[in-house]
C-alpha cells in the first residue's frame, strides 16, 4: 500500500494551471514589443539603405549631366513629363527597365496632347503594351510603409506608388479650404506651391516645373549636409498620386516634387479616406492636427513628408547621408532644412543621426 502511494502521481489543481497560463502571457506581453521593436528597426534600416541607393544614384546622374535630376523637359524629345524618379533608373540597379521603356507614342503625341499623364500613358515596357507605370521599383519602396504598392485603376492598369519624395523645401503651399492653411507663415519662399522654372524661386532641391534652369548643387548654399533631398512619404495621404498622376513617373506625381517641409513631419490629416488597405477613417483622424480638413486638395497638409515609423521619418540630405529626424523637431528648424539657400544656421543640435 506504501509502495502504490508513492508511485501516484499528483495532478495540477485548476488554480496552478492558471498561474501558469497567466505567467506565460505575461511573459509573452513583454518579449512582443521587444520583438516588434527588432522588427522596425530592421525595417527602418532597409529604408534607409533605400535612401543611400537614391543618394548613389542622384550624384552619378549629377556627375554626368552637371545638375539635380530634372522633372519634365516641357514636352522635350525624352519623354516631356517624366519625372526626376524615373530619370536616375539608369544609375540604379534597374537600367534594364530603363533600357526597355519605348518613348515613340510620346513623341507622336506630345505637340497635340497636353494631358498631364500622357508621359506614361504610352510608355510601354516588354514590347507589349504593359505600362511602365505600375512596374514595382524595390529601393523605391519602404519596408514599413504598409500601404498598397499598387493603386489599380482597372483590372491590368495601375499606379506603382514610392514610399520617399523629393523635397520642395519650406515652400508655401495654399490650400484649397482658405481654413486649412496653418503652415503659411512658417514658409521660406512664396511662390505657391513651387510653380516656378527658376530655381531661385524654389526653397527645396526640386520643383515639378525645373526643366528651363536646370537645379544645381552650387545654387546649396547652406550646405549639402544640411539640405534634405529626399524624405519619406505616403503617397496615399497626397492628391497627386490617383487617377491621372503617376506618382513615380510623371513630374507632376506625389513622388517628384510634392512634400515640403512647411507641414510639420508625420500629420496625417489628409490620411483620412481613400480606396485601400491602410489609415483611413477614425485611424487617421486620432493622429490628424487638425481632423475637418482631411480632403487631399488642401496641399497645406497634404504636401508633407510621413512615415510609419514610430515618432519620425528617415531622409536623404544633398550629400547623400542619411538621418533619421524625429517627428517632434523644431519647426523653425525643420524649415531651414528644407532650406537650400535660406542663410540660416540651423546649428548642431539636430535631434537627429547621421548614417
């Protein structure tokens, strides 16, 4: 009878499986964030690799032709609206899409048609009709940047959407709703919205409309450190990138030259609804400054450089370094870096790294 007692094994008791349960899960709640962090960092990481990509590329394409890359050759032989984006693929490690890209219907048809989108309308890729613009570009896009890469406007035809755009600069950018521009004050150059072919009027290193007078690294007076180029973007949040805008290849597209720094980093005001799998709704209204004005057409919100990092965006700076800012910079400060030619010391202090 000992014997048989001792070999009886005790089951667990409801409340010690229970314990057990609940240390498990909390065990689980704390490495989870630890895990997510790990994840966004890796992903931030690849984001900012992309940037050094566009860094290499944009300084080989300065190094041939002496200037930034331009948007648009009003109409010219090259292609008309095609944008800077698409003009460094051959200093990437996509020259092959480059190298198939047929511009003969554009020529045929630019002296008639003043379409904004005809640029790529009639590109073809493949020796088909498949359109270069919904090619996906890999650099082009950020890790974190969760939204469709790919607004479809029919079942084959759709619009390849780039997580980064160039920087128009502290420029001033009105909006549509006279209620809904904040930022005004804050902008570094008066011309609205950047529609000028004089660089001298552009805050920024690009403008849509820079193909008279070319943009030249000598026109950065304040420094090629201390200059954005390029910035992170969602191009969702942007009314140039649907329906007739191509947003990577057409200059007049939400990847070219329609972010500033005039909006302060990561509003999403405009994020509020759109047709896709992202922010949207009340999502984006928790984050919004200021929710009643989330129609795209007020470009004072929507013309802003966005991520979805946590807390601030990565950006390219005309030397092709790379440095994270956080969200909460100052923004007297955020204006002199977009700034190419302000005469402002923006100073060390940055809260920001190099990489």
């Amino acid at each position: 009878m000992v014997f048989a007692f001792a070999r009886r094994r005790r089951a667990f008791t409801l409340v010690e499986l229970l314990v057990v349960i609940a240390i498990i899960g909390i065990l689980i709640a704390l490495l989870l964030p630890a895990v997510q962090a790990a994840r966004e960092a890796a992903r931030r990481s690849q984001c900012t690799n992309n940037l050094k990509q566009y860094g290499v590329a944009i300084h080989n394409y300065i190094d041939v032709y002496k200037v930034f890359p331009m948007s648009g050759t009003n109409w010219g032989a090259d292609g008309g609206a095609l944008g800077w984006q698409p003009r460094i693929l051959p200093f990437t490690e996509q020259k092959q899409l480059w190298d198939q890209l047929n511009f003969s219907n554009i020529l045929a048809m630019s002296a008639g048609n003043t379409s904004t989108n005809i640029c790529m309308e009639f590109v073809q890729i493949e020796g088909n009709s498949a359109r270069a613009r919904k090619a996906r570009i890999p650099y082009a896009r950020c890790p974190s940047d969760t939204y469709i890469d790919v607004w479809w406007e029919s079942a084959t035809d759709g619009l390849f959407l780039p997580s980064y755009g160039g920087s128009l600069g502290s420029q001033r950018t009105p909006s549509n709703n006279a209620a809904c521009q904040p930022y005004l004050p804050f902008a570094l150059k008066p011309t609205d919205h950047g529609n000028s072919t004089d660089p001298n009027d552009i805050s920024g290193i690009f403008g849509r409309l820079l193909f008279t007078t070319a943009n030249k690294p000598a026109y950065v007076t304040d420094g090629l450190s201390n200059t954005i180029m390029v910035g992170e973007i969602l191009a969702l949040c942007n009314d140039h990138t649907p329906d007739s805008n191509d947003p990577f290849w057409e200059y007049n597209g939400a990847g070219n030259a329609h972010a500033s720094t005039i909006v302060p980093m990561n509003d999403m005001t405009t994020c509020h609804s759109w047709d896709g799998t992202g922010l949207a709704g009340a999502q984006a209204d928790s984050l919004a400054s200021n929710p009643p004005c989330f129609s795209w057409d007020n470009w004072n919100y929507s013309w802003g450089f966005r991520s979805k990092h946590p807390a601030g965006c990565n950006f390219l700076m005309a030397d092709g370094s790379s440095r994270f800012l956080g969200q909460n910079i100052n923004h007297v400060t955020y204006q002199r870096l977009g700034g190419k030619a302000d005469g402002f010391s923006i100073g060390e202090n940055l809260g920001a790294g190099t990489q």
